[in-house]
C-alpha cells in the first residue's frame, strides 16, 4: 500500500512550482527537480477530491442542513448554522479547496495533453475536473470555468453559466469514457498512481458514465448536453468508488472523515463528534416513526434507542450531544471500534461514489426513459449496496456473517405497506421517485450531506410537512431566518474572497434564501 506522504509530497512540490520563478538562475541545481510529475500530482488531486467529499458533506451546505445532525446542547456560537442566515464567509473551504484541487487537474491536463504515454492521466484529469466543479455548480450555480485556474495570466476570472459548465463537463466525461475504452491494458505508471482503481480501465470507464448519469439526470431539459446516450459495454458502477492512498492512525494521515467526527490520531475526540447530535428527523428512518429499519440502525449507531437526538436550533440544555463514541458509531474509545458501518476507522477508504447512488441514479433513469432497464431491480439493488457499504469493515471487505441481499429484503419485509420501501405499492412516476430519492437520502446519511441536500432542492424528497412543530415531520431549524414556507434556505452566498478580489465578475443579486440552483424545483 502506498503511504500517504507520497501525495502529501506531491501537493508540497506542485505548489513549489507554481510559486517558482521561471527565469533561468546560474545558481539552480540542475539535479533539483524544477517541475511536478503528472504521476505524482494525479494521485495528489484524487486524494485531495476525496478530502473535498468530506468537506461538502460537513458544511452548512451539507448534512447540517440536509437534517442528518443538529448543533448539540451546552455549545454555543452556532450562528447561520441553525439561523440560516448565511454570510459570504460561510463555506469558504468549499470554493478554496475545491478550486486548489482543479489546479492540479489541470496541471495534469496540461501537462498529459497529446502525449500518447500519459492517455490514462490525462483522462483520469477529465473525470475529476466533471467531478469537482460539479460540486461547486450544485452550491454555487454560476462559477467561473473557462477562465478559472489560469494563475497570474487571468486573476480575475468571468463568471460562466452553470447550464454551459454542465454540459462542457459531461462532454469531459464522454471523452474518459473514450479513452479508457481504448485501454486493454492500464500502464504500470498509471496503475501505481490510482489510489482509486488502481488503474483499471474498465473500472473508470464506469465511474465517468455514472458521473455522467448524474449530470445528465439533475440537468435535465435545462441543459442542451451533446450526448445524453449512454454505452451499455461501459456500464455503470457496481461497486462504491473509494480512495484509499494508505490512510493510517497517524498525525496528518487518517482518513479525514474519521478525523473529523471520531478522533484525532491521539485517541482525542474531535469537535464535530462531540459537539453535534443525531437529529429526530433522520432517526425517524431507522426507529419506525417512519420506517423500520433495525439492521441499518444497527451498524450507523450505536443504539438508536438510546442515540442523543435533537432538532436543528433547538439550544435548551437538554438537547443532545453526539459524543463520538456514545452516538455516531459502535465502539467505547478510539482503539475498540467496531470497523464496520460509516466510521470504520482510521485507515478506512474515503468514498467519492457509492454503488448505492449508481442504482438509484439507473433507477430514476429507468423511470423517465432516459436508460433502458428494471427500476424495480435497480431501486432493490441500491438498498442492497447501501446496506453492503455498512457492512465493509475499514480494509474495505466484507463482514464476515454479515449478508446484504437478505438484510435488504428483511428491511423491505419489515415495511409492507411504505411505498417508499416497498417499491410495488410505488404506482406513479413521481412515487417511484419519491421512493428512488428516499431511500437514496437515507443511504447517503452522515456520507454525502451534501447531495442528499442536492436532491432534496431538486425534487423535494424526501418529503416534508412545511412549517410543522414535529421534530419528526420537517428537518427545517426552528429557529430558521429563512422566508420560504419550508423554512429552508436555497444556497449559500458566494465566498468572501472573491467580493475581494473578483467583484466585477460575481453575479449580482444572489439571495440566500430564493435565488435556486438552475435544477432546482
């Protein structure tokens, strides 16, 4: 397995580079290196995406209000957390880290571009640059694109539509998708640098049309994409795409969303543990307010009956805490854990993709037309892999008595008369989507907060009851700012920096609370 610190290294010797003066200087050493290595900064910008799925997932446009955890009692200074009332310094590290990431994809694109030895680099780049701006597009709606990451030659770059960067970036996908195609056989330079697939063709030719999938079904009518057909050799992902570089109980080497809700490498809990708790809404899909569902529960918390729950905004003292190892996962302390369900450990892979959401997206697909096939089977199918995610312990195998496929239709059995689990009572199209993102919410729980935030704006489910006082009914704060009759907010504001240092360029007139993501409903 390869350690860490190679990419670490990476990202030190790529910012070295772009920080370097380009003259010649009699006193360089020629046997210093003066350039980054494609096959060393590629790797960097996978693990660096990885970090970026973390960062959504925690930020106010992420599972705080997407209503998986709410602030705790006895902590205060929560703000537009709860309040909603969002300022451009909130989600900074979103745009930041986001964009730092897109410089070295596009330093391996240019650097990879028509050099037949670096074909699978230069397409891997391709991916990840659909990949991160399609984050920035779903928080942010219009960012630049074209003129964006072109260091001191454009410092203040325009602003592109977000409709043109969806379809620009679903084109990036395509032309992966070709490319690896045409592989039979990954280079053993390529192989070495993939923390993802370890260079298997096949295996990102995949994850480039699911990518795709999902562009081309949240885009819709509202974006003219070159190519909305999809290649039935190619397929889509069957299992969770994970990045694991040599994640370790180390300082500066856990896998960040383990650092960042469990512990620190040592054995402190952190913050985001401590200080959030499981909300009333969420725990409603697991304890039989809304659905039953005993297995899943089992596996996310450590006891659901007695998991500490509270509702976005309520500060009271008795509201509940999350204290990491009492709440978020099975386990008393950071060495006895239970290596299984969202928290695996330390040295756990970092997920960019769930099969879970491959199914689900085929299943909406399947539904409006736009790919041939079973809702049915895939709807089935997508419980079945949130359920086999659960059940991989932190080395990324299965558990061993453990049974996904039986545990899935036990679920199923356990809810006979809920069509958004009992698929066969789902009659209508929209049912069936109801039914589709639902469960797709719940399997990106505490994972992905922010496209289950995405979905949510996009299609309105799972549903909600607008301004009802029962904890379980909305995930809305109660003590929202927020003028919509669902009490939520649209998006966040665009990031202090650029007021700064690009004001010319941000588009005017953006509120928080009813200026909507072009996909939005």
């Amino acid at each position: 397995m390869k350690n860490i610190s190679i990419y670490i290294f990476g990202v030190i010797l790529l910012s070295s580079v772009y920080s370097c003066k380009k003259d010649l200087d009699i006193n360089t050493n020629p046997n210093t290196a003066t350039e980054a290595s494609v096959k060393t900064v590629l790797p960097t910008a996978l693990v660096s995406t990885a970090a970026n799925v973390v960062t959504y997932n925690n930020s106010v446009s992420g599972g705080q209000v997407a209503g998986y955890y709410a602030n705790g009692g006895g902590v205060s200074g929560w703000g537009s957390i709860i309040s909603y009332n969002y300022q451009s310094s909130d989600g900074q590290a979103l745009w930041t880290n986001t964009y730092n990431t897109l410089t070295d994809v596009k330093y391996v694109l240019d650097k990879s571009n028509g050099d037949a030895t670096l074909k699978e680099f230069n397409a891997a780049a391709k991916v990840l640059k659909a990949y991160n701006f399609q984050l920035l597009v779903d928080v942010y709606n219009d960012v630049p694109y074209t003129e964006a990451n072109q260091g001191t030659t454009i410092l203040q770059p325009k602003y592109d539509k977000a409709t043109d960067i969806y379809k620009s970036i679903t084109d990036l996908c395509d032309q992966a998708i070709t490319v690896f195609k045409g592989v039979t056989a990954a280079t053993p330079a390529f192989v070495a640098a993939d923390p993802l697939y370890k260079g298997d063709p096949k295996k990102w030719a995949a994850f480039a049309q699911t990518l795709k999938l999902k562009l081309v079904t949240r885009g819709g009518t509202k974006v003219a994409f070159t190519n909305k057909t999809f290649d039935t050799g190619v397929g889509f992902i069957t299992d969770d795409a994970i990045v694991q570089p040599g994640y370790a109980k180390l300082d500066g080497k856990q896998n960040p969303m383990w650092n960042s809700w469990a512990y620190g490498f040592d054995g402190a809990v952190v913050s985001s543990g401590s200080q959030y708790a499981v909300t009333n809404w969420i725990a409603s899909f697991y304890n039989g307010t809304k659905i039953t569902d005993t297995r899943r529960s089992a596996v996310v918390y450590k006891t659901i009956a007695a998991t500490t729950l509270n509702q976005l905004g309520y500060q009271g003292a008795d509201a509940g805490r999350g204290q990491s190892p009492n709440s978020w996962f099975i386990g008393t302390n950071a060495t006895t854990y239970s290596k299984i369900g969202i928290f695996k450990g330390p040295d756990m892979g970092q997920p960019i993709m769930l099969a879970a959401e491959s199914y689900f997206l085929q299943a909406e697909a399947n539904v409006s037309g736009l790919v041939p096939g079973a809702d049915a089977t895939n709807f089935r199918n997508g419980i079945v892999a949130s359920f086999a995610y659960l059940y991989k312990d932190n080395t990324g195998a299965n558990t061993a008595g453990k049974n996904a496929s039986a545990d899935a239709d036990a679920y199923i059995a356990a809810n006979p008369l809920n069509a958004v689990v009992n698929y066969s009572l789902a009659t209508t199209n929209e049912s069936k989507i109801e039914a589709i993102i639902t469960q797709k919410y719940i399997a990106f729980n505490q994972l992905f907060g922010h496209e289950a935030w995405n979905e949510f704006r996009r299609t309105g489910y799972p549903s909600i009851v607008e301004g009802s006082l029962d904890k379980t009914a909305t995930f809305a704060s109660n003590v929202s700012e927020a003028t919509a009759a669902n009490k939520l907010p649209t998006r966040i504001l665009y990031p202090l920096t650029e007021f700064q240092f690009n004001t010319g360029n941000i588009p005017s007139g953006i509120n928080k609370y009813t200026s909507k993501i072009f996909w939005a409903k």
